[in-house]
C-alpha cells in the first residue's frame, strides 16, 4: 500500500501471465452477477455503469476500508495479484440465491448487480460457481444520451467488440483506477453521492486523444474474449 492507503499499480503496464510477480502470488476473482429476468432484461449501458458502481461501492464499504473488517483481508488479497473481475447472470431462484450471499446489491433504472468480496480463483461459492458466464450478451433500446458535464465517464474502446458481461468487468475496472487516482477529498464526495458516473464508447477520436493522455487505462490480461494487452476502458473523471 502507498501512503494514501491505495495499492500501488502502474494501470497502463502489462505483461503476459506467467511473467507478471503478480502471478506468482495467491489469486483471487471478484465476483459480480447481473440479474436478466427473460420478461425483463436490463439495458446494456444502464448494466455497465451500475457494474461499476457496484465495485465502488464494495470497496468503500466499512466492511472493506476497516482493517479489521470482514472483507478487508479479501479486498487486500486481490489487490495484491492480478484484479480480475468476472460477471456471471442468475434469474429467478438463482437470484434470490445469490442474494442470500454477503454482498452487495447496485440498482440502476433497468439492471440489478450484485457484487461479493474476493473469493480465490478456485474457491467459488456453490450457489455462485454454478452460474454461467456465457449469455451475459444484450444491447440497448436506444443509443445513450451524452455524458452530463462534469460527471465522470468510462470510455470504452470503438474498436474493441466485448459481450456486455465482459464490457461490465472492464468498466468496473476502469473505475476502481480512475477512483484510486481521484483527490481523497473528491473521493469520499463522490462517494456520499452516490458514485455517480457514465459509461460511454468513445468515437474513434475521441478514443485516440484518450488514449495519448496519462488517464487510467485497462489493458485485458486476455484470459476471456480479447487478446492479452488490449486496451479496453478509459477512466476520464475530472471532467
């Protein structure tokens, strides 16, 4: 940990698993499930930004920021390998199983998230690991509106195509990374408000101005979908 009590990280530097010291360590996954309901499926954007939402949230909770809390030494586990975030749909009583499991809940005008503290790579919880990864995929109605000034947004790459489950993932990344940057005073008044934040895909420009700036940038590991280094998010929060 640095002196402002957020782990160090060089956010825009990559290497291939195995040669990374990170991987040398124990390694964890932060779990996050989207509720899709066949009568009622989410919008897409509306699920990417209560995704990361959902990941602020757990990390400011008490339960994370106490030392001596109960999702401390998880939190401080994965942070210190690879933060590897995987998004997992349930419906129906596999909802309301995951539910019943320690976490949290992040509701936005569409979508339901659920997000649990670090559970090694391995060591699933059953009414978890049973979920599937596969057909976190749908869209939005209508193109979102632009962003509001002076509210942060996650960029995502025009020209890296992703399902929406492993577009959430990579949201949610980019916003721990644009939060472990952000002025601890700002930060602790956005997090009283709420988190509030946008999601967006940049225009090609945009995207190539962004990516030029020293703002947090994800790069995939490549374990899911996109090739090891990919540039994925951009987290552009003092707007």
């Amino acid at each position: 940990m640095d002196e402002g009590g957020q782990p160090p990280v060089d956010e825009t530097a990559f290497e291939p698993e195995g040669q990374d010291p990170r991987d040398e360590r124990p390694q964890y996954v932060m779990p996050l499930v989207v509720r899709l309901e066949r009568e009622n499926m989410p919008q897409r954007t509306d699920a990417l930004e209560a995704a990361a939402r959902a990941v602020l949230t757990l990390l400011s909770d008490p339960r994370t920021t106490d030392p001596e809390g109960e999702w401390a030494a998880a939190v401080a586990a994965w942070q210190d390998a690879r933060i590897r975030k995987v998004v997992r749909r349930a419906r129906g009583a596999e909802w309301r199983r995951a539910e019943a499991l320690a976490g949290i809940t992040v509701t936005g005008r569409t979508a339901e998230v659920r997000v649990y503290p670090p559970v090694p790579l391995d060591g699933w919880p059953k009414d978890l690991a049973r979920l599937q990864v596969s057909g976190t995929d749908f869209g939005d109605d209508e193109p979102p509106a632009a962003p509001e000034p002076h509210v942060p947004v996650v960029w995502m790459n025009p020209k890296v195509e992703m399902t929406a489950g492993k577009s959430m993932a990579q949201a949610g990344h980019a916003a721990q990374l644009g939060w472990w940057r952000m002025d601890p005073e700002r930060a602790a008044k956005w997090a009283a408000d709420g988190f509030p934040l946008r999601v967006r895909t940049a225009a090609a420009e945009r995207w190539a101005e962004l990516a030029a700036s020293d703002l947090p940038m994800v790069r995939d590991a490549g374990f899911t979908e996109v090739e090891p280094g990919t540039a994925t998010a951009i987290a552009e929060f003092d707007r």
